[in-house]
C-alpha cells in the first residue's frame, strides 16, 4: 500500500547532516544543540550574515504592510527604491533593472534580451560556467555533465570556448590567454559568424566550475571583440557580485564594463530576488512581454535587498571580504608546503577554492572526506568542481580573523585526518 505522509523529493540530497533550528551572524546552530561556524553562506546567499538586525527589521516591516504586490498589476516603493540604489553601484550605463527570483531567472531574461536586442541567434559561452538550471540557462552551462544528463537535447545557438584556466591547462596565464582567444577567434570563422552572434556571457570568477578567475587581458580581449563586432557582453556575477570577491563587482578587477549584469545571492542576505541590469536604451530593445513573473521583485525581498545595500556600505563589508579574503588566502597557501594535495589556492576575496589532488588526478573523495571531518568539528563547507574536488571557502562578509583563523585550523586537523 502506498505510504501517503509526504516526504522530500529523494533526489535533494544534503551536503552535510545538520538540521538548522537557527542562524546567527557566521554561525548555525542546529536542532541537536551544537553551534557551526557557516562557511557555507547558503552557497553564497547570506552576505550580511545569519538574520542580520537591520535586515531581519527591513522584512518584518514590510511584511506587516503588504507581502506582494505584483510588479504588473502594481507597483510596491520598494522596488524603484531597490533599482535606485543599485543604479548606484552598477556602472554607467548600467541604470536599467529587471527583477526576479533567482538567478537561473534572469539569464533566462539575459538571453531573450540579447538576442532581441541584437536580432541575432547565437551566444558564446565559457568552459566550466554555471548559469542555472531552467532549460535555457542550462544549455549555457557546462560545470558538471550530471547537471545536463537526461533532459537533451539541450536549446540550440550556445557555442562553448575555452576559459583561461592556467592550472587545468599546465600553462602560464600568458600562454592560456593567448589560446583562449585564439580559440575564441577561430569560433568566428569556423562556428559563429561574429554577424550571428549575440552576445558572450562570462561569469568573471568561475562558480560552480571551480572558483577560477578570469584575467585581465583575457576580459579586456573579449571586450575588445565584442566592441568590433557588435556583440554584447554579459557578467555572470551571481556568486562573485555583490562584494564577494573584495571589489563590489567581481568584473571590477579587470578594468572591463559589461553591457548586462546578472546579480542574485547576495543581494537580498537569504530573500529571493535577482535582477539583471543594463542601460535603459538595450533594455528598451526587448520585446513587450519578455520581461514578467509571479513573484520576482517581491516587496519583502526587495526591503532586505535595500537594507542589506545599506548594510554592506556601512560595515565596510567589501572591504572586510578583500581583507579577511588575504588572510585567508595567505594561512591556506601557508599549508600547501606541508600538504602538497592542496593542489592550488585560487579565487578572490571570500571566494577562495583548494583543489585537492592526488598524484595528477583529482581527489573528490578526499575533499568530501575533508568537509565531513570538518563538520564533526563544527565546520561548515562546501565542494565544488567537475570532480567535485574543490574545496570552497564561501564565509559571509561578516567573517572575523578569529572565525578565519579557527576555520583554518579545523580544516587542518580534517587534512590529517584523511590523509
């Protein structure tokens, strides 16, 4: 006889086996009584931390005004109040928003406006990227093949380059630049006609595919092309965006501006809500009825987006991410010497990865041991990497030297522990 209590799908596994009852600041504390220091963030989500005052304020205000309103039916002040204040932070031109619920939502808009604004069919992405998981942006995405088993064939015009990933490649930076744009021109003549191409979308640091970032000259080279041929440009900067990778904007370390963002995460400390951006004039070259949703641009969601801008400005929280990012950065390299598995520490800011390897293959198993042993210490984290083999440092911007330092150690004592 069928059982009929309702259950979770079996397919969401969980990365870890703590029930949350609570969060606070960097912390979690679970349903058996331990605390967990989060360097988890919700995958990137709780910039301000765990319930933030000022945060968890904004909601409950707004919740006790109105909960939703729709953004076609009506208009909520919080929703133009949470586009002016972004038009502050993103670049000029850049003036123009677009709200949903999720990032995979808004390169879904991202690709039906490049392609009606330019007229033309095709979009190039980068080896390794991770845009969502609705049909569209998934055919963008090239992480992990377990994301795309089972559902081809996959939405046609997406041509993949090579990401200058110097370490997967065995080359100085120089030499894997100077491929990928290669390879990236001869796209032009062998696969997209420059003519038929729409845009490139780029996540400037790498998420899901292993926390490498690109390179200046790289993102210059591709501004450059795109500059002549009439493509446009569009930043991924779900994960990395939003102080994150110790500027506002990960795209900032590369002196590149793009002509579409695509922001999520961070920007509401936990509330679903993401935006793209662009200048007012492209987004004007959408079709009517490409841009709409149920819920995106929630009144709730855009209140604790307002006050975690405000909250990130005050604090001097992107500063606090490039500051604690170094000593993070410097205490993991400072282990490679004695575990020569760490592979290579790379990233920015508090988006920091530790490939573990073994000899020359990647070593999954020993990161996911890794993240057990430092769960049974009170560490949370995370993997990532098409092998799953990187181990990633994902703090939320609040992180002290003494949460880094004592993250640090526990996750030394896990290294000897697998080892």
């Amino acid at each position: 006889m069928t059982d009929h209590k309702g259950k979770l799908s079996p397919l969401l596994k969980q990365a870890t086996g703590i029930t949350a009852e609570r969060g606070e600041g960097a912390y979690i504390h679970a349903t058996d009584g331990r605390r967990y220091l989060d360097f988890t963030s919700g995958i990137g989500v709780t910039s301000t931390g765990h319930c933030h005052p000022k945060v968890v304020a904004a909601a409950q205000k707004q919740v006790a005004t109105m909960i939703h309103a729709q953004a076609t039916t009506v208009m909520n002040p919080r929703l133009p109040e949470l586009a002016e204040k972004l038009g502050e932070l993103t670049p000029d031109p850049l003036n123009a928003f677009f709200f949903s619920n999720a990032g995979t939502e808004v390169a879904e808009a991202g690709i039906r406006l490049v392609r009606q604004a330019t007229g033309r069919p095709n979009i190039i992405v980068f080896h390794g990227g991770f845009h969502g998981r609705t049909m569209g942006s998934l055919s963008l995405t090239t992480s992990s093949v377990a994301l795309r088993a089972g559902v081809s064939p996959m939405m046609g015009g997406v041509v993949v380059a090579p990401f200058p990933h110097a370490h997967h490649y065995g080359w100085s930076e120089d030499e894997t630049t100077d491929f990928c744009l290669r390879e990236l021109d001869r796209i032009f003549v062998t696969y997209s006609a420059p003519k038929e191409t729409a845009a490139m979308m780029i996540e400037p640091v790498q998420g899901e595919g292993g926390y490498v970032p690109a390179n200046a000259r790289f993102m210059q080279g591709l501004r450059e092309r795109c500059d002549k041929h009439g493509i446009m440009l569009v930043f991924d900067e779900v994960q990395a965006g939003f102080g994150r990778s110790g500027k506002f904007w990960a795209h900032q370390h590369f002196g590149v501006t793009p002509d579409a963002i695509m922001i999520a995460k961070g920007l509401a400390s936990g509330f679903p809500i993401s935006a793209l951006a662009a200048s007012e004039e492209t987004m004007a070259r959408g079709w009517p009825g490409s841009q709409g949703g149920t819920y995106g641009g929630n009144a709730v969601a855009a209140a604790a987006a307002i006050a975690t801008i405000d909250v990130i400005r005050e604090e001097g929280l992107v500063e606090n991410a490039d500051k604690m990012g170094k000593r993070l950065r410097d205490s993991l390299q400072g282990l490679q010497k004695d575990y020569p598995e760490m592979a290579d520490v790379r990233g920015m800011g508090l988006m920091l990865g530790v490939e573990m390897r073994r000899g020359d293959c990647p070593d999954g198993d020993r990161a996911g041991n890794i993240l057990k042993e430092c769960e049974k210490r009170g560490l949370l984290m995370l993997r990532c990497g098409p092998y799953h083999e990187i181990v990633r440092w994902l703090p939320p911007l609040i992180v002290n030297g003494q949460q880094i330092d004592e993250a640090v150690g526990i996750f030394e004592e896990a290294l000897k522990a697998t080892a």
